[in-house]
C-alpha cells in the first residue's frame, strides 16, 4: 500500500529561475525555497537530460527523523502542439544507486511518481 500526496504551489520567480532551482545543487540557493533542505547531490548523470540525484532534509519537528531521498530525474520539454502551449516537464521516481545507501537514522523517502 502507498499513500500519493500531489502538490502544488506558486513560485514568485520567472520559468527559467524555477528549471534552474530544479537543475541546480546549490544548497543555499535551495534553501531560500525549502529551509529544511540539508545537503544533496548529483550521483551520476547519464545524459544532458537525466540524473540520479541524493537529497536529505532536516527533521520536520521534534520526535520526527530525517527524511532522505534518491531519485532519477529527467527533464523533457514538450513541443506546443496543437494548442501552442509547450512548456518543461521534470519526472521524477524513486530509484537505488551504489553511491547512496540507506543511513542510520534517516528514513529513505520514496518519490512513487512526480
């Protein structure tokens, strides 16, 4: 059994400002949209477009641990088509990579589809 939770949310800055907050590793620059971020990085890139990436986060709250994730991301632009409205696509999903075991204390976060 898996619980999905969507998300959505408004960002003040220009398109090309929020591709780059997706592509970027830049610790402070993440932080200054998610101030619980922790540390994280590229593991191995297998094309222009595709990653597996690392990222930890700090304790919500008290009692609660750290939540960890590694994913693989890839980014697709997607033509206007018949309506003319092209944009970027990133998906994102849980993967496993040599480079990122499973840490003490941490709960592996598992992103199912994004």
């Amino acid at each position: 059994r898996h619980v999905y939770v969507r998300g959505q949310g408004v960002f003040g800055a220009p398109p090309e400002a929020v591709i780059g907050l997706f592509e970027t590793s830049d610790a402070a620059l993440i932080r200054r949209y998610n101030p619980l971020y922790d540390s994280g990085w590229d593991l191995e890139r297998y094309d222009s477009r595709t990653k597996a990436a690392y990222a930890k986060v700090r304790a919500a709250c008290p009692g609660v641990r750290p939540r960890d994730t590694v994913s693989l991301i890839s980014r697709r632009d997607v033509g206007g088509g018949a309506w003319g409205c092209g944009g970027t696509v990133f998906f994102q999903e849980a993967t496993t990579h040599p480079a990122a075991p499973p840490l003490r204390g941490v709960v592996r976060a598992k992103i199912l589809r994004g």
